[in-house]
C-alpha cells in the first residue's frame, strides 16, 4: 500500500530493483554451480572411458556358455561346488 503514495514509490522501485538482483546473483550462482557440476561429471566419465577402452584391449571375453549351467533341478552336478 506504500507505493500508492507519492512518496512510497521510490521505495518500492528500490525494494523491487533489490529483489531483482538478489534474484539474479542467485541464478548466475547456481548457474556456475551447475557448469562445475557438469564439468566434473564429463572428467569422470572421460576417465571411465578410458580405463573401460584400456581393459577391452587386454581383458578376454567371458565363457558364458560355462556360466549358463546355474541349475540345481536339471539332473547333472553344477560346475561350482561350495568350500567349507
């Protein structure tokens, strides 16, 4: 009700131009947050590629067709026994 009044107005034009830049400072600041954020994610994930590239060169593949015999209910022994 302050800014109706002659005298108001000038004080609302300077809460406002205050809010508004608070605003701003807050989106430039999260803005720079997200940049850092994003950054650091690319790094890790320009890492993880190397070392995934790095292992494909010397990891071999593995035998799936020994590790598909997992069933205790189809009549022969399983490859895999258990250590007591």
């Amino acid at each position: 009700m302050g800014a109706l009044s002659v005298v108001g107005i000038p004080a609302a034009i300077t809460v406002i131009l205050g809010a508004v830049a608070v605003a701003i400072a807050l989106v430039a600041t999260t803005i720079t947050a997200l940049e850092a954020h994003i950054d650091t994610i690319e790094t890790q994930q320009a890492t993880i590629g190397q070392k995934v590239h790095d292992i494909g060169a010397w990891w071999s593949p593995s035998n799936i067709a020994a590790m598909s015999d997992a069933s205790v209910t189809d009549g022969d022994a399983p490859d895999w026994q258990i250590i007591e």
